[in-house]
C-alpha cells in the first residue's frame, strides 16, 4: 500500500497485535523494541503485563518511571505514557489490554485501580508472562477464558481498589477532555479550549500541562490515535481512518499510528485478521 512502510524504521524492532475472535475489550500485544520512542499516547483500557528481558524507561502522571525485566507493568485506562528503552539492547515486553468493563466481568471487582506503574515482582511478573504466551497461543475459547480468569488473579493484590478522589480531573479540564473527544475531526484553538474551561488561553495553556503533563496538542492526538486504533479494528480503510480523525491525510496517519503504537495501520489491520 502506498505511503505504509513494510517495516519500522529500525530493523531491530517488532510489535504484534491480537485479538481473540470469541471475546471482546481485549487486545494482546508482545515486543521486542531497541530503537524507537513512542511518543505520548493512552489506551482506552487496563494495559497490564511484564517486561521480560532488558528495561523500559516512560514518562507516567508527571514521572519518569523505569522498568525493568521481571517487573509489572500496571497502567489505568486513558493515561497518557511514553516509552523508550533503558538498556542498549531494549527491552521484550507482553501487554494485556483490558478494558475496564471485562477486566470487572472476569474478576468480579469493580473500580480497579493500580496506584503504582510499575511493581518489582519477579515471581509474579514470570508467571504474567507465561500465561500471557499462552494467551497468545491458545486457539481454544474456554482455554482463553480461563487463562484469562488466572491472569487477573495473579495481578488482583496490585490493584488498590477504587480511583482515587485526587486522580480526577477538575471539572473544567474534564469539560476540555471531552470537548476534544467530541470534534476529534476538527481544527481547533487555543482560544476554544481556554473559553471551554472558562480561562485566558496561555494560563489554560499552562494549568492543563500542569495537570495532564502534556499539552493540548498532545491529548488531542493521543486522543486522535485511539479512537483511530477502534476504528481500524472495524475493518475501515486506513484513508477514511485518518479523514475521521482529523489528521491530515494517510501518510500523517501512518506517521503518527506508528510513533505511538510501534505497528503501521495496514500492519496493524492484518494483525486483527490472522
């Protein structure tokens, strides 16, 4: 497909992708990254899973975090992260990504919360990653279901229960988020966002970096790139995706798909399909 490249710009990088047929609100992803840097983005779900082997440095809630092999990694639905590697030759990495609904069904716990990102647990973060491999291997439905239910019981006594009343965005920044969810295909101001959360534009500029660690800008294409990622996974052309999304065009969707979620849209689409 013209303007989607074949590969990653480093050779030494792979991601795949995978979703089981049977059971929605879950995506499996495994890595192996020594080069690229992703740049901010989130995940409208749990992305729960360990790092096998080197480390992951990322930017979280205002913090540098590092991970290193044999830890957890535990990231809330809708945070903002970077990542990029500690070591000289990267770090491989399994995810889960669980939305949050799922991961209440499965569990029977409602209002998960991890407080920490990352959790140095060795003996934990072994066994969440060979049942993440078996995860990706099994083709029995009921197999997966019940590796699942195992998955989440493994990393229960790291959830802290509910989100904390200091996590929540003040109303008028919240009022922001969804405004930009809502005209995702637009082209926008700063002077519509600060009349949103009712202030003069730089020092809304400057409040919202403050409390999100990331500019406008920013949440707007984390924002852009997620719901680009649902609607690829519906079978949309990568074209329409990007006209949807307010980017510019297909190769600024590949650009940009590709800096946050280290696979292509094409790539990323034939994933889902095999």
């Amino acid at each position: 497909m013209q303007g989607v490249p074949a590969s990653f710009d480093f050779p030494t990088d792979s991601a795949e992708f995978r979703h089981p047929a049977h059971r929605g609100g879950v995506e499996l992803y495994r890595a192996h990254i020594v080069r690229h840097a992703f740049e901010p983005h989130a995940h409208a779900a749990f992305g729960l899973g360990a790092i096998e082997q080197g480390a992951e440095r990322f930017r979280l809630r205002g913090a540098e975090h590092l991970a290193a092999a044999g830890s957890l990694v535990l990231m809330n639905p809708d945070e903002l992260h970077t990542g990029r590697a500690e070591t000289e030759g990267g770090w491989r990495y399994r995810m889960i990504y669980l939305d949050a609904e799922v991961a209440a069904e499965i569990s029977g716990e409602r209002d998960w919360w991890f407080a920490d990102a990352v959790a140095a647990d060795a003996s934990t973060a072994r066994r969440v990653t060979a049942l993440l491999d078996r995860l990706w291997q099994t083709a029995s439905p009921l197999a997966f279901d019940s590796l699942l239910s195992d998955l989440l019981l493994q990393l229960a006594p790291h959830a802290r229960g509910r989100r904390p009343e200091r996590a929540e965005a003040p109303p008028r920044f919240a009022r922001v988020v969804d405004f930009l969810q809502a005209h995702l295909d637009q082209r926008l101001t700063l002077e519509q966002l600060a009349a949103v959360a009712g202030l003069s534009p730089f020092h809304f500029l400057r409040r919202f970096r403050a409390h999100y660690d990331a500019t406008p800008q920013q949440m707007l294409m984390a924002l852009r790139l997620q719901q680009a990622k649902q609607l690829l996974g519906t079978g949309m052309a990568p074209a329409e995706v990007a006209a949807a999304c307010g980017l510019a065009d297909q190769a600024h969707l590949t650009r940009a798909f590709a800096q946050r979620y280290a696979v292509t849209p094409a790539r990323y689409q034939r994933q889902l399909r095999g």
